[in-house]
C-alpha cells in the first residue's frame, strides 16, 4: 500500500530521519523529519496553473504547534489551538525567507507549506527541523524549487560553536552569562540565504564565524535531502519561465528616461509620484496588445531595478545622492512625552520612530504557554506599522506577521543590555510607534526604543543602535554594499542585513538574501561596514542621552525587593490571603510575591512601600536581645503588662520592670492602648518573652546610659 522511503544519518549529538510516501500521499510533496524525539510533518501543495492577471509570487507558509506533541492540553477555555502563537509566526517567517528567493524567476503559481510539529522531546527545538522537511517536501515535490536548503541553530560558549544546543540552553540566554550566542542560518550547498540571531555583544569576526561554521554543518543535510530525492522525487512540473524580453525592450525604450529622471528626485513622496507618473506614461505609449501581456509589471519593475542598481554599482550614487557608506542625517529626542514613564523620537531620514517605554510591576509580566512549559516574561517590545507611516489609506487590525517579526528583531536587540530582574525588578514594556517610513523602522526601533529606556531610567549595559545594510550584487560579480537603505533599495536589491549592537559588540544580526546567497567576502565587507554605521549612530544618539537617567518619572512605580525565608512565605501571605491583603490595604502598596520568597513592593510613593516593608519585616524577622522596640500595651495584669511590640509577638513586661519603684499595680502608670518603649530582655526557660521598661527614655526611645539608670534609680 505505501512506497516508503527513509533516510538518516548522525547530526551533531542526535539522529536526523527523513522519511516520506506512507501520510498524506495525495500532497506534492510530505516528509516529516525526525531529530531526536521531535517530529515535524512538512506538506507542500502547488497550483498547476497561474491565477490570471497574478503579477506576485503568492507563497503561504505555515508552521503550527500542536500541545499534543509535547503532552499537553492548550490553556484557555475553548481548548484548541488558536491563531498562531509569535513563536509560530517568528518560525513560519524563518521557513518563508529562505526558500522564497530560491522559486525559478517567473514562476507565479500558488504554492502552500504547512508544518505541523507531532513530537517534541522538549531537547530539540522544532523550528529547525521544519526548516529541513519544508525544503525536503519542497525538493520532492516537483516544484521548480533550486533548493534543497537546509539550517542549523549554533550557540557560543566558552568561544566555541556549539552545534543546535538544546532548548534549555537556548532559553532565557538573558539570564545564562555562559551562553552568548542564539544564531540560526539557512542556506543551500553553496551559499548562505538566511541568518538571524540573537547575540551578547560578539565581535564581528566571532558573527561570522558562527554563520561560516552553521553553513558547513549544514552540508550533509543537504546530502541527505538530496538523498532522499534521489528515490522519491516526482516528476518536474513542466514550467518555462515567460519570455517577456519584447515587453521589457518596449517599455525601455518608452520610458527608461523618464524613470531615471524620476528616481532622481531625493524626497520620497515626490519620488513615489513621479515614477508612478512614468508608469503611467510608458503604458500610454504601448499598444493594446503590450498592455495586455501579463509580464508588463515584470518588466516595469525590471526596468526599476536595472535604473537603480546600473547607477549604484557602476557609478557609487544612490538614489538620493549619498555615498554608499553614508547614513541619513539623523535628529533624536527624548522626554517628549509628560505622563511617559521614558519616551523618544528617533528621525533617521524620512524614517521616524516615536519610541515609550512603561514600567511595570510583576503583575504586569507576560505568562508564554509554550511546549516547552509556561514562562514569564518581563521584556516586551510591540512594534506597530500603520498605514499613513508610508502616506497611505488601508485596514487596521491586529499586527501582521511583518509587525511582529520586526518587534521581535528589536526585541532582540535590547534584550542582551537589560539589567538582571534582580537588580531591576521591573516589568519593561517598549512601544515602538512608526510614524514615518523609507527603509528600516526596525532599526529605527532600536535605537529609538534604547534611548527610550534610559530616559525611563533603566540601567542598560550600554546604549544600542541599529543600520540596515543592502546589496546590488551583479551578473558578472561587482557588487555595492549599501549603509542604511531606503525603502527602493531594499525592495529593488539582493540583500536586506539588518545590524545592531553596543560599541562593543553585536546585539542581533538578520540577513535576508533575495539572490540564490552571498560569498563570505560580501558579508564581511557588509558587517565592517554596519560596524562604522552603527558607530555613527550612537554618536547622534549620544547627543540626545549619553547615558541612563538616574530619577524615575514621577508617574512611575517604585519597586523595593525583599527576600523572606521560604518557610516564611505563608505566615506573609495569611489565611485565605489575609495578611497580604491588609499590608496592601494599610499601606497602599501592591505586593507580589513568589516561591522563592521574593517579594516585589511597589508604589509611586516611598512612605507607602516603606510602611508595606516595615509590615512584613515584623512578621518574618525575629526580635533581637537587647534591642529597643515601640510597642503597645494589650493588657494589663496584677504581675504586669503585656505588650505587643514585633509585628503580632506579645511579650510580657513584669511589674518591677516598669519602673525605677515599686508600684502597687501596673496600672498605677499604664492602661491599655499605650505605646511605650520596652527593651527584650531575653526568653525564659519556656520561651516567654521577657521585656524591660525602666532602663529606656521613654519619650525618645532611647536606652539610657548605666550613669543615668543610677541617677534615676537615686532620685526614686
């Protein structure tokens, strides 16, 4: 009944399968990869035929998690996966970028892959074993796919490459000083398509080498895909990319000038109007026959893209006369905002960010309901892209994938500079509105979203900044390397490489090649030149803030930590959560505490997260001998008075304690409700508390001299 075919081979510390022909047959292609424990079901579908009039290449993947994978049962009500997770989009996105450019040029029918993760050994991380049975799916299909592709997650420790380290080792890197490096690349047998990364401050040959060592690592996965196409491979569809040569020497000769003369003009706005005036000129000069090819757009872009990169490479001028090293001119402002707890405008060119940070307490952390277990967070970065950034109209709605892949670049970015949550114990939430936009808001989110922070008073590591690199990479091998590129260049050339770090290192490194992949020789010259890039930033940026405000907003909360004994933790926290909520109510702080006996205080006022300090103290501390405490009188017996003078702990003052004389009864100078002053004198044989009086001034508190108790004792 099935044709089953299955290839392994050893990968690093697990065993890699690929297997295929025996579930959902009637797809293109399916093969479900197996690393370790974790499974993932790749499954490609594509149209046969081109939808009339489609002038996109329209590829959809998915990539879905399953709870059942790792055991699970999905939390909230209905108890069924729902939209997709970030996790999921981040991956589906990863999937996407690489094999996108690898689809032969022309070839515009519909094409869907799914992922769908079956097992989870909560060790191997299944985003990269997607990647490997997408291409795998892909390679059988019968698609004219110029794969296979294959990826490799590296990590750095000690100063060597580690080869896909395990989730554990990969989470929270925040937190695990010994573990630098969370690095994903993709490429093919030649080249590199795709790297994205989140780093501790690498220098830019420690990057490289991370990326050249995941690219050899990858090889025999490409073998072993290969391999596996050697004996379950279908037929190539039968497709010839169109001819579209007459179209786009008609439309060259109609208006190769008028779209250089366009492309010459330096504001976007006038710029977008004056090729699309072009355009339209060009159609009118064409016939109804030209009009109705259905590779008119393609060669309208072609002839966008060969004015553009003819006049970068052999001339060095860009589109808006800078040098190809140059950065935009770039103006940063902070405190814009009165009621912010941190706020910053960063304007590099015709991209602007408007940047606010929040702080919050740990109610306000994010709770992850991940495979691998749920977790919170106490970083977030929201990125949001609305349409009159660019100048246009269009739907709003909830954030696309685009919105949170770069939220979770930037996000990336500023992480590794965060204080430890024990030193800062806030919750920090980043919003990077964009309000402007020709070629790198991420980048822009970056930057804007670090001086953000330190006008909030967050203590970084050091200030980050971000550039995006770009490429004209030609037929014949000259190629341009381009410091932060405009919108047109990004979508008109090779190569979108996005940098960030501090002066001392990299942050975060994203690359997405739209060539089939670059030589090491271009990324090195890429990241040298991102180096001098983000140097130049953080210089503008400096001239805003050179260094993290010391006073919060006065709108901001104050957080005071504490550690109490675990043992501890319930005598805090009260019957029913009755004690916690008194301290919350008496001294109008919030409260939060944990397993490990932390507690977070929080307030914008001292005097209240003083008060709630000062409660809890009491409850969990022990009264030392001989120190002086303020106490009241609860009751008053015939051999003395007991007060209350630690927290809820009664102690009983004796009757010839209370004064220098011998008094009749306690009451002849206290009653009930009275502060006084009393001294622990020490516990008795059953572990009573004894208290003193007399030896304490009891209008200051203060323990009186042995010269001064003999004084008084003399005068009584």
């Amino acid at each position: 009944m099935f044709n089953e075919v299955k290839k392994s081979i050893q990968w690093g510390e697990e065993t890699l399968t690929l297997e295929t022909g025996k579930v959902a047959r009637q797809a293109d292609g399916t093969v479900i990869a197996t690393l370790g424990e974790t499974s993932v079901m790749a499954n490609v579908t594509f149209a046969k035929q081109q939808k009339e009039g489609q002038d996109f290449f329209p590829l959809t993947v998915h990539y879905q998690e399953k709870y059942y994978a790792a055991g699970k049962v999905p939390g909230g009500f209905f108890k069924r996966e729902a939209r997709p997770t970030e996790k999921e989009t981040l991956t589906a996105r990863l999937i996407d970028r690489p094999i996108r450019p690898l689809f032969v040029e022309g070839f515009k029918n519909e094409v869907l892959v799914m992922c769908t993760v079956l097992s989870h050994d909560l060790v191997n991380d299944p985003d990269i074993v997607a990647m490997i049975a997408a291409s795998a799916a892909l390679t059988i299909s019968g698609a004219p796919f110029m794969g296979p592709i294959a990826g490799a997650r590296v990590g750095y420790e000690d100063g060597e490459y580690i080869l896909n380290p395990t989730c554990d080792d990969m989470h929270d890197l925040r937190n695990n000083p010994d573990q630098r490096l969370d690095l994903v690349v993709a490429g093919t047998k030649d080249a590199v398509m795709m790297v994205e990364s989140e780093a501790y401050e690498l220098t830019e040959a420690e990057m490289l080498g991370a990326v050249t060592f995941a690219h050899e690592q990858i090889q025999p996965v490409i073998d072993l895909i290969i391999d596996l196409a050697e004996d379950s491979a279908k037929e190539p569809f039968d497709f010839a990319a169109p001819d579209y040569s007459a179209i786009f020497e008609a439309v060259k000769a109609a208006g190769e000038d008028k779209v250089r003369a366009a492309y010459a003009i330096t504001d976007k706005q006038e710029r977008v109007a004056a090729v699309a005036a072009a355009k339209e000129e060009i159609k009118a000069s064409l016939s109804e026959e030209q009009l109705a090819d259905p590779s008119l757009g393609t060669a309208l872009k072609k002839l966008e893209s060969s004015v553009l990169r003819g006049s970068v490479v052999k001339e060095g001028k860009r589109i808006d006369g800078r040098a190809l090293d140059q950065v935009r001119p770039i103006l940063a402002e902070v405190g814009l905002l009165p009621r912010t707890h941190g706020s910053a405008l960063f304007t590099r060119g015709e991209t602007q960010g408007l940047v606010v940070t929040t702080l919050g307490t740990g109610d306000d952390e994010q709770m992850i309901d991940a495979l691998t277990g749920t977790y919170k967070s106490n970083f977030l970065l929201h990125y949001n892209f609305p349409p009159y950034s660019v100048g246009e109209v269009g739907r709003v709605g909830s954030p696309g994938r685009r919105e949170i892949g770069h939220g979770k670049l930037a996000w990336r970015a500023l992480q590794a500079v965060l204080p430890a949550a024990t030193d800062f114990p806030y919750t920090i939430r980043v919003v990077s509105e964009i309000t402007e936009s020709n070629g790198s808001s991420s980048m822009a989110s970056v930057c804007g979203g670090s001086l953000s922070m330190m006008d909030a008073a967050v203590p970084l590591k050091a200030p980050v900044a971000g550039v995006a690199m770009g490429l004209v990479l030609e037929d014949d091998g000259s190629y341009a390397v381009l410091t932060d590129i405009l919108g047109d260049e990004d979508h008109l050339g090779d190569m979108d490489f996005k940098v960030a770090g501090t002066e001392n290192g990299i942050t975060s490194l994203q690359m997405d090649i739209k060539v089939a992949g670059i030589t090491p020789e271009i990324m090195e010259k890429a990241l040298a030149q991102a180096k001098d890039g983000r140097m130049h930033i953080l210089g503008e940026m400096n001239k805003a803030l050179s260094a993290g405000r010391t006073e919060f907003s006065a709108h901001a909360p104050r957080i005071e930590t504490m550690t109490v004994p675990t043992d501890k933790i319930r005598e805090v926290i009260g019957s029913g959560g009755k004690v916690i909520r008194e301290i919350v109510e008496v001294s109008g702080a919030k409260v939060d505490i944990n397993d490990d006996g932390v507690i977070k205080i929080a307030s914008p006022n001292n005097d209240s997260i003083q008060k709630a300090y000062d409660m809890i103290h009491a409850i969990v501390a022990e009264p030392e001998e001989g120190q002086v405490y303020k106490g009241k009188v609860v009751k008053i017996v015939d051999f003395g008075a007991f007060v209350n003078f630690f927290g809820k702990r009664d102690g009983l003052v004796h009757v010839s304690q209370i004064e220098n004389r011998r008094l009749n009864h306690p009451s002849d100078v206290l009653k009930e409700g009275q502060e006084v002053y009393v001294k622990l004198l020490g516990f008795d044989d059953r572990g009573k508390v004894r208290l003193a009086m007399k030896m304490v001034d009891q209008e200051t508190g203060a323990e009186l001299p042995p010269e001064e108790k003999k004084k008084k004792e003399d005068a009584e």
